[in-house]
C-alpha cells in the first residue's frame, strides 16, 4: 500500500509544483506511520521527513475522539457522564464555568452539569471554534492553561466557558475536542496508546 500511495502522492506534487510536499500519517493497530514525498523547505530543498511536524487540526479530532472513548470505556465510564462531575472526582484545578455574568445573561447555570462526555466529542456542547498551533521552540503549554484563558495574547486560546445549552445542536467546536498536540505529528514507531495517557494525565490527573 505505501509504494502505491507514495507514487499517487509523487504524481500530485509533478502536476501540482506550487505544492512542495507532502505527509500522510495513518494508524494500523495503533501503531503510527507515515508516508513523506517532496520537500518540506523549497527554498532549501530540504527533503519533507516523518520529523517535520505539521499542523493537521481538526483532522486530529477523529483520533481525540476514538481515544478518549476508549480511555472512559475501558474504566467503566459511561459517555452519559457528566464532565464537571468527573473533574471533580478527578481532582481537577480546572471545571467548565459560566461566562462572566455581563457578558452572557441568557446562559443557564445548569448547563454547566449538563454537559456529558458524548457531548464534548460530537460538538454539541462547546465553542472554541479553532485551535491554534504552538511553535515547536517553545515549551507546550498544559491542557488547563489553555482551556482557561492564561496563553490568550500568547497564543490566541480565549477562556472555553459554556455559552449554550448542551445537546441542543451540532456547532463546530474545538474546545469540546481539546486534546495536546502529539498524535498530529507523533514520530514514526511510538505508539497511540504512549500518547493516549499524555492526554489522560492532563485533564484526569489521578483517575
């Protein structure tokens, strides 16, 4: 199959030469691979490698999501469980809020219970629309201090509060799927699983 893909990918970059390269990164049992073509710096001809890390975004949210079912299922946690519920009983410094008060009258403080874990990962809870990178020079910031508005100038992440009612309809959300940036540009031969428990330690803590 990598020979195959690799020569479909090599026959794009030909007819497209305003594109320099290319890195495709897929699971097979949880073990991460990745097929790389063309260049990853033109200017420089520096090959494109499984090394150079790339922005996917919400192309992630797929795996976030398939990771953290697993990770509740597999503790005997239904999805139906309420976030701030299982924060609590994590231990967690950080839980979903209210906006302040003078910015969003209409907002009920029930809500704030009502959000389920199913509802974090089918975008029917919170904002957050996109999730902005972090350059690979500076030290990654921690699950908390980008959810609660501390990196906002450095980094553009405005505080996640809960702003409309839960399960209500479908609105794009990247805060629901929150997860650190690892599995989009993971090293050839690491695991999902090694990166599945970065993700429980940042948000669950003890659990």
């Amino acid at each position: 199959m990598n020979e195959k893909v690799t020569n479909g990918l090599k026959d794009l970059l030909r007819s497209n030469p305003h594109v320099g390269g290319a890195s495709i990164g897929y699971i097979d049992n949880y073990e991460v691979s990745s097929i790389n073509v063309g260049f990853a710096r033109i200017t420089s001809g520096e090959n494109m490698t499984e090394d150079h890390f790339m922005e996917c975004a919400s192309l992630s949210k797929t795996v976030a999501a398939a990771f953290s079912i697993e990770y509740f299922t597999s503790r005997g946690i239904p999805m139906t469980t309420s976030v701030n519920s299982l924060l609590d009983e994590a231990g967690s410094k950080w839980k979903l809020t209210l906006p302040p008060t003078n910015e969003k009258s209409s907002v009920n403080a029930k809500w704030v219970d009502e959000i389920t874990l199913t509802m974090l990962v089918n975008h029917t809870a919170l904002g957050m629309h996109y999730v902005f990178g972090v350059p690979l020079s500076d030290e990654f910031p921690s699950a908390e201090a980008l959810l609660n508005g501390s990196q906002e100038k450095t980094y553009g992440y405005a505080p996640l509060y809960v702003e409309r009612k839960p399960g209500a309809e479908f609105k794009y959300s990247g805060g629901g799927v929150y997860r650190p940036p690892a599995p989009s540009g993971v090293p050839r031969g690491e695991t999902h699983r090694f990166y599945r428990a970065t993700f429980s330690r940042e948000m669950w803590h003890s659990r």
